[in-house]
C-alpha cells in the first residue's frame, strides 16, 4: 500500500495526526495554550491465564494435603489368617479361633497389625500351588518387614482321601512348613453351625490362643 496523499493539515498528518481546533482559531501572536496533561495512569497487571481446561481457582492453589491414614482394625491382634487364594478359609476359621481375617494381603506390622501368620489354602490343586508360591514370596522377602509365618493350615476341598499326586505336593510343603490339615465339613458347605468342631480345628488354638467355639459356612 502506498504512503497516502498530503493534506492541507500538514504532509505527515498520517503519522502525527491532525491539528486540533482550538490552535486552527487561536489570534495571530498569542502564545498557543498547552491542553492540560492527566496523569497517566499505571496499567494493571495482567491477570495469568490458566492453560486451557484448567478449572476456576485452580492455577495458585496449593496441593491438597495427603488424607490421614485410617488405623488399621486389627490392631493389637494376636495372630493373622491369610488366604494363599480366594476362598482359602481364612474368615471361617478366624471367626472359630480369633485372629485377624486378612484375606489375601499380608499383614502390616508397622501399623499394628499382628505379625504371625497362619497361611490358608484348599487342598485342591490350585490351592496347594498358591499356597506353595506364598512360601516362596516369604523366602524370597518379598512381604512387609516382621512377619514370621507360623503354620501352613490346608483345608479339605472334598470329602475322602486326598488323590496320591496331591499328597505328594503336600508332602512338598511339610518340607518347607509346618503344615496342619482342616478335615471336609459337610455343614460348612451349607452354611450351618458346627458344635463341636472337629478335633483337628479344635487342634489350631494352641496357635492362636482364642475359643474353638461353633462356626458356620467356609469362606
């Protein structure tokens, strides 16, 4: 584009813009009044922008402190049962003899959860492998510091004799543990109290230390 064409306001009224009124119709020989300058007025600072997505409020917020760690509920219990397997038996023989029902997680000494263990697992195949890998994690350290494992406790998953192959691998375990066996209960399977347990059950609270009193259903 080129430079636009000179007017009667000055040939560079393009930059420095055009004369104002009052100096058109100021007399000849007055000096010319100087408009009267405002203060200029400092800028505010510009607001930061959040990066888009980001939610009102959110770019100078501090981070939100860490939730307080909720006590564990087996506190000061003396023994903990733990299943080498889902639906091991660990609940059902906790709720006999007292102890901790850990499920499948090993226990927290650090935060006062007890730290002997009485691992749980079926008789069946799987349950005799899960049961023999738990050991080896024990072997390997891989657990929270301070546990001691006390018993390797097998449950019956059927009624009769245990198949020779399966004997075997528990043979296996009784080599690298003290190993107790959980007869088949029959009431178990259908949710039905149990009184007097079996002897073998009642056997397990010299480890524990608590009643052998009734109990329903194997979980």
């Amino acid at each position: 584009m080129g430079v636009p064409p000179a007017s009667s306001a000055g040939p560079q009224m393009w930059i420095r813009g055009p004369a104002s009124q009052q100096s058109a119709q100021q007399p000849a020989g007055q000096p010319v009044q100087q408009p009267t300058q405002q203060p200029v007025q400092q800028a505010a600072p510009a607001a930061a922008v959040a990066p888009p997505g980001t939610a009102v409020g959110a770019v100078h917020a501090a981070p939100a402190a860490p939730a307080p760690r909720e006590p564990s509920p087996h506190r000061g219990e003396r023994i903990a049962w733990v299943n080498a397997h889902g639906g091991g038996g660990a609940s059902t023989l906790a709720h006999a003899l007292g102890g901790a029902d850990l499920g499948t997680r090993w226990p927290e000494p650090a935060d006062g959860e007890p730290s002997d263990v009485l691992l749980v697992a079926r008789t069946h195949a799987g349950g005799i492998r899960a049961a023999s890998q738990a050991l080896n994690a024990l072997r390997m350290g891989d657990h929270p510091d301070g546990l001691r494992l006390v018993a390797v406790v097998l449950v019956a998953d059927a009624p009769g004799r245990l198949p020779r192959q399966l004997g075997q691998r528990v043979r296996v375990l009784r080599s690298a543990a003290e190993v107790h066996r959980v007869p088949w209960v029959p009431a178990w399977r259908l949710g039905d109290e149990v009184d007097p347990l079996p002897r073998d059950v009642r056997a397990l609270a010299a480890l524990t230390g608590g009643p052998a009193g009734p109990v329903a259903g194997l979980r």
